[in-house]
C-alpha cells in the first residue's frame, strides 16, 4: 500500500517522485538526504565520476565503521577536552590484563585541550555494527556541549544534544578478538595519541597502549 504525505505549513516542496510504468496510479517517493542540517554537499557530489559509485560515510554503502573498529564516529566539538573512566567491561580477565597499573581514572593530561578524549570521538554502539562481544573497557567523563551529536544520526533538529545532556556523544575504548584469529583496539579519539607524552609518559595513556603491544607482541590476542 502506499504512503500518504500530509503536506503541512513549513514544508518544502520539490522532492522528486517516481510514476511507476507497470502501475500509474502510484508514485514512489524517497527522501534521501533532505534533512535539516548545518552543511550539505551539492547535487552531484554523491556518486564517483570515474565509477558511478556513491561515494561519502561507510554507512551510506553498507559498512559502518562500528562493524570494523568497533566504533563509529559520535561527535566533533571544542573547549575542554575529556578523559577516560574504567568502563563497564573492566573487570574481566582480559581487561584486567590491558588495564594493569592504570587508574580508575587516566586520560586526564594531554598536550592539547588538557585532556586525551577530545577533537573528534567515537562510541561503541552494536546496533551500528559493533560486535556485541567486545569489550568497553574505558569510557569518556569530563566533556562538555561544545561537543555535539554528529548530524548524520541526528533525525531532527532539536536541542539536547551536548555532552553533557545526550548520552551517545561519548568516547569509549574497546578490544575485541576478531574471527581470522587477530585483535582490535580502538581509542575512540583522536587526542589520545596527544596524551602518551604526559608526566614523562608516566601515565595511563602510554600504560594501556604498552600493554595492548606486550599482548599482541606475546601472540596472545
């Protein structure tokens, strides 16, 4: 059967319909990407010229980052940066094992914007894709609503949808074996990497990273 469109005051018209050749008393409509955002590329920047492919995020062609890493990209924002908490996955025998001689709470001291969570971050959510065996083992605490939920999960423009308010503009850390016998680990930031040189790198930041290495080097993904 079907849809039916109310056309409502503030609607914008001129989205294109299909008359089906085979049934002429229906129209199919598609919406595509007509949503209410902050920016949008032009007409016929979708696809590749040289395939004909469409081009722009994995997830418009099947394969979100989340299946992959783990995690997908959640926010982009400014202002103080944030840090990493023990995640609800900590205390098992593998997370154990990465998070040895790290504290509860580490991440706190970076080289830009005072903390290793920040710039751009991504979260883990299995159901863009993430394997539901993975393992959160740290969390994001400390940003604030410079940091806003990315436009492409957003579904309507509305307020809420800072840090400190929506719950999905986050970074967490995961680990998870993968079927061909290897490992990942995702940061889900892009300041972590600004945090290893902290105190000497005397700190949370550089110990995870080590002993994510001192596990792979053993062969013991």
């Amino acid at each position: 059967m079907p849809s039916h469109d109310v056309l409502q005051p503030g609607h914008r018209v001129g989205v294109a319909v299909q008359p089906q050749p085979e049934l002429p008393h229906v129209m199919e409509l598609r919406r595509g990407l007509t949503g209410t955002r902050s920016w949008q590329v032009r007409p016929g920047e979708e696809h590749h010229a040289t395939t004909g492919e469409r081009g722009g995020l994995w997830a418009g062609r099947n394969r979100p980052p989340q299946k992959l890493f783990g995690v997908g990209f959640s926010a982009q924002g400014g202002g103080p940066s944030g840090r990493y908490r023990a995640g609800p996955d900590h205390d098992g025998e593998v997370a154990r094992t990465l998070l040895d001689g790290v504290p509860e709470v580490f991440g706190d001291a970076a080289l830009a914007g005072g903390g290793a969570v920040g710039n751009e971050i991504d979260r883990y959510d299995p159901a863009l894709g993430s394997p539901p065996d993975a393992l959160v083992i740290a969390t994001s605490e400390g940003l604030g609503d410079g940091y806003q939920y990315v436009i492409e999960e957003l579904e309507g423009t509305n307020p809420g949808q800072g840090a400190t308010e929506n719950p999905r503009v986050r970074s967490d850390m995961v680990y998870f074996r993968t079927r061909g016998g290897g490992s990942v680990f995702s940061t889900g930031s892009i300041s972590y990497s600004s945090g290893l040189s902290a105190n000497g790198y005397d700190n949370g930041i550089s110990r995870v990273t080590r002993n994510v290495i001192d596990r792979w080097l053993a062969a013991d993904v």
